[in-house]
C-alpha cells in the first residue's frame, strides 16, 4: 500500500526493498513484490536503480554508507592524535565499534531497519549479495587492517586477517541476536547497553590481537 505522507517514489521502492530484502534476503524476493509494496510500476524501479542488483546496492547504501563514513571519521580522529605514531588499539577497536553499536543501542526505526538489514547479510549465501557487502565494507575493512598492522607490526598478515574475522563475526552476533543474547544469559548481558558492550569487546579482542603471532 502506498503511503500517502510519502509521495517520493525513489524512497518508497527503497522502503519496500528494504523490507523484503531483510525478510526473504536477495534470492527470495522478486521485483514485482517490491513494486506492489511501493505502489510504482517496474519501469520506476528500472529508471531509477536499472537491476535488482542496482537497487540493492542503493538500499545497502542508503543504510551502510553513513556508517561507513563515521567508521573512516574516527579512525582518522584517532591518527591525528596519535600524531604519527600507531593508533592504540584500543582507539582503533572504538572506532568500528562506535557507530554500529550506538545505532543498534538507539531503538528507533532507523536503528531497526539497520539491525533487520544486518542480520539477512550474514546468513545470506547469495554471491551477488556478498559481492555488493564487500564493496560496500572494502574501505572501512581496508582502513581498519592498515591501521591494525601498523599497532600489531609483529603479526603475520593471515593472524590478522583471521583475527578480524573473529572480531567481525562477534559484532555480527551483537548487532543481530540482541534478544537472544539477553535471554540465554538471562538479562545478565543487556546489549542495548552500549557502553557496557564496547567496553567487554575492546576489551576482550585487545587482549585477543595481542596474543603471540600463530603463523
């Protein structure tokens, strides 16, 4: 259904992708469904973002990109205070942390879409899907090992590259099984409670990153 207080057609088929791209993920949604949930027609969708494949990009985009630019912010804050010397780790763990798990902390609408978003990227085997993921994620994941090779000159590249992964993987977790979370550790572990998250996980993978080289 069309939603009157929201005449702009871009943002409605972004709306609606949105939506059924995080409920049935990239293989399962059509764009016919995706039109009739926006109200437009397939000529609309095709004028705007060309394929499927474009308009999932946007919708990534849209949702991804300014927390990526927030991600690049604050590594780049943490460099000039370092002054030319290797960012702390911790500085660094804080950077990429920061802006998802404050979004996710929000519980506003925005936040929730993110999380929802988040949660069909994971699990979603569609290479076409991970291929848009990792163009999206390059820079910030680019950024983040640079500045981590530079704190950690010891480690080999495939120890750190193993350890992102881990790190990565535990955000994942965080941001989409909030719940569950919550219930399995019966209220102990709140992870709405952003500080409290940031603090246990710069603190958990400092110790993690630190730990002598394996390879």
């Amino acid at each position: 259904m069309v939603r009157k207080a929201d005449p702009n057609p871009k943002d409605r088929i972004l709306d609606a992708a949105e939506k059924r791209f995080a409920e049935a993920g990239f293989d399962g949604t059509s764009l016919r469904e995706i039109v009739r949930e926006a109200g437009v027609n397939l000529a609309t969708v095709y004028y705007y973002f060309e394929s499927k494949e474009g308009l999932m990009a946007a919708v990534m985009e849209r949702r991804l990109g300014p927390l990526r630019q927030e991600h690049l912010d604050l590594l780049r804050q943490g460099q000039e205070a370092a002054g030319g010397r290797p960012v702390p780790l911790e500085k660094i763990f804080e950077a990429v942390l920061l802006p998802p798990l404050r979004l996710a902390g929000a519980n506003t609408t925005q936040s929730k879409a993110v999380t929802r978003l988040l949660g069909r990227i994971v699990i979603e085997p569609n290479p076409q899907f991970q291929e848009l993921l990792r163009a999206q994620h390059e820079k910030v994941r680019n950024a983040f090992l640079e500045a981590l090779r530079r704190a950690l000159p010891d480690l080999s590249l495939a120890d750190l590259q193993w350890r992102i992964e881990f790190f990565w993987g535990a955000l994942a977790f965080i941001l989409c099984n909030p719940r569950k979370i919550e219930k399995m550790t019966r209220g102990v572990c709140n992870p709405s409670d952003t500080q409290a998250v940031m603090a246990q996980m710069v603190r958990f993978f400092t110790a993690g990153f630190r730990a002598p080289a394996t390879l």
